[in-house]
C-alpha cells in the first residue's frame, strides 16, 4: 500500500539552507551514501525470515536518516519499531480512523504539526484540549492516534532534523494527568525510546495548572541531564512566539497559521484519507519476536516514573 502525497500539502519541503543544515545533523552529505546504505538495508531486511514481506520503503529511510546512518543501530530500530507492533496491539491494531475510539479522540485533542520547520530544520508538533471534560479523555485512544499522526509524518517524503513538541497545558485537571501516568505510561515510555526512531530535541509546556508545574518540578531533577535540558515551561504563553517566530504558530498562539483546532481537522483528515495504509500497516509486524528484542521492549510495572523518563533518551 502507497502512501498518498496529500501529506505534501500539510508539511512544506526544507528550503535549501535547511537541507545543508539538516544533512549535516544526520550525517547525510550526499545522495550515494543515501542510496549506498538504503541498497544495505534492504539486503538485509531480505534474509531476515522473521520480517514482513512488504516494508514502505519511506519508514527505512527515514529510520536510517533518524539514526544518523549508524547501520547496527538503523537495524536495531526497525526490528523494535515491528516487534512494537506485534507485542503492544492496543497502540498499532484496529487503527480504522472511522472507529468510535478514534474519532472521540479526534474531538477531544488538537494535534497538528506546523507546515513551515524551524530554521534548523525541525519540525513543531501542537498539542492541546479540544473537550476539557475528563472522562471523555482516554489516554490509550490518544496515544494511538499520536502515533498514527507521527507514522504519517516519518512516512512523509521531506527529509528533517528532528521534533520539538508544544504542549499546552490549559484546562488539564487531575484526572487528566492520573489518566497520562496509569498503567499505560510505562508502555508509551518504552515504546517511544526503544521502537520510535524519535529526535526529540525540545518540550515547551505553556499554560501549565499549578499540579503540572508542581509535579514536574518534583520529576525534572530524576530525568536524564539531556531531557531536563529540553524541558521549558512559560508562565508567559507569548515567550513560544518569541522564540519560534509568527510563521511557525497558529493564530490562537498569536502566529500567522490559522486556529490550531483548524490545523488539527486538516491532519484528522490525512489520517482519514490513509484509512486503507493503516490498515495495510496492521500485517507490517514481525511474525516471531527474538527473545532479545521481546526484552527491550518490555515493560515492567515497577519501572516506576523516574525509571520511565531516564530512559527516554533526547538526541
């Protein structure tokens, strides 16, 4: 199943002072060495008897490019970011856009990523409420709608540096913030550093309520040194424009781009219009997980918080 190239109207091309800067961060400095290690990787994947018989060629590239051409490393992530799918079923199967599941999500969150990247060559994903009341909040649901959103982008054609993450805080309540860390935030933590090629290079937290800049004052001293680094919450809203700039934002931020829940509507469309590649995306698992891969995808339920953050690693 191709993907569609109705994402190239959400996410615009690097200009070409990004692109040197982009090819420079991921250890990309021609196009023979792009295609040297692509003919590599799919050499491999063909003697890997345990792998699907039909991988987007879009995903290994963009995982090579992710791991900044470490061979050993590209491998080692692809075969984690398959095994993810077969062993966590509750984030990578049944992802109809059409289900009840996912369409309450879509109604209940705003998730966009910004057209334009920054001038280092990074894209800025938004996340906000839509609805504030907490029982319609299903953590489960949005996160496989977040990675259904994020499989779009690493299977998008324009090449990028890395992620920055925008998350606004406003209307958050306890239960909220009891739903992100139950019994399902060891497993995205595990997911997103072991199976997920991420380059999460900044989290900016605006309207933050009191409980969630309390607690992450009590979590941010346990975290890796690199991630306590990436961490920036504003008491102002209006510092994210100052440092991103009126063009990378939406308007209800004080951008030029239009509202966030309409910029939201425009990816849940794409994700609808994908409906059949998500689907086609659901046999795309490795059929037996080695015994190695099983154990670092796995998730303890004493890992606890602080094990959870240390190992999401930021490059």
């Amino acid at each position: 199943m191709v993907m569609k190239n109705s994402l190239n109207t959400l996410l615009n091309a690097p200009t070409c002072a990004q692109l040197r800067t982009i090819r420079r961060n991921i250890n990309e400095e021609c196009e023979d060495k792009l295609r040297h290690n692509e003919r590599h990787m799919q050499q491999w994947i063909s003697y890997q008897r345990h792998f699907p018989q039909k991988i987007d060629a879009k995903l290994v590239r963009n995982v090579l490019r992710a791991n900044k051409h470490v061979l050993d490393r590209t491998k080692r992530k692809l075969e984690q970011q398959l095994a993810a799918r077969h062993i966590y079923p509750e984030f990578f199967q049944n992802r109809s856009p059409f289900s009840q599941e996912i369409e309450r999500a879509m109604s209940v969150v705003n998730i966009a990523y910004m057209p334009s990247m920054t001038q280092n060559g990074e894209r800025i994903a938004v996340f906000s409420l839509n609805r504030f009341e907490a029982a319609q909040f299903n953590s489960v649901h949005v996160i496989k709608l977040v990675l259904m959103i994020f499989d779009l982008v690493l299977s998008s054609e324009h090449i990028y540096a890395g992620d920055i993450a925008i998350f606004d805080g406003a209307h958050f309540s306890a239960a909220h913030v009891a739903q992100y860390l139950g019994p399902h935030f060891n497993t995205i933590m595990t997911i997103l550093k072991e199976a997920y090629s991420i380059r999460l290079k900044e989290i900016h937290v605006i309207n933050a309520p009191s409980l969630l800049v309390h607690m992450l004052a009590i979590i941010k001293p346990l975290l890796h040194p690199s991630l306590r680094r990436s961490i920036h919450i504003h008491e102002n809203p209006s510092q994210i424009l100052e440092i991103f700039g009126a063009q990378n934002l939406p308007s209800n931020y004080g951008g030029q781009l239009r509202t966030l829940r309409k910029m939201a509507t425009d990816w849940y469309d794409a994700v609808s219009r994908h409906a059949d590649w998500f689907q086609a995306q659901e046999s795309v698992q490795i059929s037996a997980v080695p015994q190695k891969t099983r154990s670092q995808l796995h998730s303890p339920d004493q890992m606890g918080l602080e094990g959870s953050f240390r190992q999401l690693n930021i490059d």
